[in-house]
C-alpha cells in the first residue's frame, strides 16, 4: 500500500509551522508500513488530478492568499476540484481553510475567491484571534492554537469539527470550530495540528488510502506521547486561556 500526499503551495501557505501536519501524516503511514510520497503543488506548475490521495493546504499571510487564489482560478484550481471528486480527501488550516471554502474577504482590498468545496465563507475582522485553541469533538478534543483575523461561518453542507472549549475557533460568534464536508477538514489549529491530535491525523489516512486501495483499517500505533502532548496543551490552554 502506498500514499500520496500533495502539499499546495507550501512556498506560499507555510506559516506556524503547519509543514508539520505533512510530517506526522507521512509518519504515521511509515510506522505502518505504508510508503509515502510526498509532491510540492505550487504555482508555476501544472496540478495533476489523477495522483494526490490527500492535500495538505497550510496557513499563509494575506499577500500569499491573495497570489494563490489568482492561481486556483485557473487550471489548477479544476485540477484540485477534480481531484477532490475523484475521492481525495484535504486536511486544510486557517487560510488554507478559507480558501477551500467559497471566498475570502480581506480588511482591505477586494475578495479573493476561493475552492468552493467547503460550504464556508470568511470575512476578516478587526481583531485577531490569536492564543491557545481546544475543541470538543466526537472523537477527542482538538489542541492547537490560533492566529487569524478572518471569521469563518459554515454554510448548510458542512459540519462543525468541533465545538470551542478554549479560544475562539472559526468566528468567535458559534463556538465552532473548523468544518468537515465529506472528506475535507478544516481547522484553525495551527500548531502544528496533527502530531498532537493523533485521532485525526488517522482519520485523514484512512481517508486518503480509500480512495486507490478501498477500505482501510488501520493498526493501531502506541500513541502515548502524542496522548500526553495533547493532555498537556489542553490543560495549559484551559489555565491560560
Ligand atoms: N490571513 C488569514 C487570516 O488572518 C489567514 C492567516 C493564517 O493562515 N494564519 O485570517
């Protein structure tokens, strides 16, 4: 068995570390034996739709969204949608998130389009979010933390990852935070996210590895520093919100 993950713009949407989620991903197959390969998806190239089981669309500033949505307005963008229909799955953080929603509207200047494959839509406010972010969801709580100005609001087709214990999350409004819509996530965890939210990291794989290999169970791995870093930045979020 084998994976493909393709990181979108990681030159452009690469901040607060969130290349990490694409090292926990890539790990968390190894230790199972599953080969990896992982392909930089950039402007300047052409997207192949056919190959990625999984993207991986990180943080960014608003200058690096503004040149990555005029670059998912072309070819690759039909080429990501395609892909996403054929049964990849995404795991998307913060502006990476916004713009797999249906647009982006900055503070200043106009709006920047986004994907439209998560029913969500994100305007910036005038206060950043910034600070630890816990969640509750179905199966753990979600750790991380949070530095944005936009405020993301779900449409009818998407559903809460989770609901906000610490922290704003998508809007500071509902007390949701991030979106999934089939088998797309998104998140305002930055941290980066996966190594301390091993539940979803699995998720996301087992997600990915359907699309070419069919259902997927995955051995379980012995999780108990990953455990305990989440344990952790959930207490210390809860001390010091
Ligand atoms: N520029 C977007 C915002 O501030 C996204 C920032 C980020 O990716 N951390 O909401």
């Amino acid at each position: 068995m084998d994976l493909r993950i393709a990181h979108l713009y990681p030159d452009l949407m690469g901040i607060y570390g969130d290349r990490g989620n694409v090292i926990a991903l890539s790990q968390r197959a190894r230790w199972r034996d599953i080969a990896v390969e992982v392909r930089a998806y950039t402007t300047g190239m052409t997207f192949d739709p056919d190959w990625p089981d999984l993207f991986f669309f990180g943080g960014g500033q608003d200058i690096g969204q503004d040149v990555v949505g005029a670059d998912l307005q072309g070819p690759n963008g039909d080429a990501v949608r395609k892909a996403i229909a054929g049964g990849a799955a995404a795991f998307s953080v913060c502006g990476g998130y916004q713009l797999l929603g249906t647009e982006y509207l900055p503070e200043v200047g106009d709006p920047i389009p986004g994907l439209g494959v998560l029913d969500v839509h994100t305007k910036a406010g005038k206060q950043r979010f910034v600070g630890n972010l816990v969640a509750e969801t179905p199966e753990g709580l979600l750790v991380g933390f949070e530095n944005h100005s936009g405020r993301t609001y779900l449409g009818p087709r998407a559903v809460p990852l989770g609901a906000v214990v610490v922290g704003h999350g998508n809007n500071g409004e509902d007390h949701t935070e991030g979106a999934v819509q089939g088998k797309l996530v998104g998140t305002y965890s930055h941290g980066s996210c996966l190594p301390k939210n091993p539940w979803l990291a699995d998720k996301l794989l087992t997600w990915a590895l359907e699309r070419r290999h069919g259902t997927v169970r995955l051995s379980p791995l012995e999780d108990r520093e990953e455990r305990l870093a989440n344990e952790q930045a959930a207490a210390v979020a809860r001390a010091r919100p």
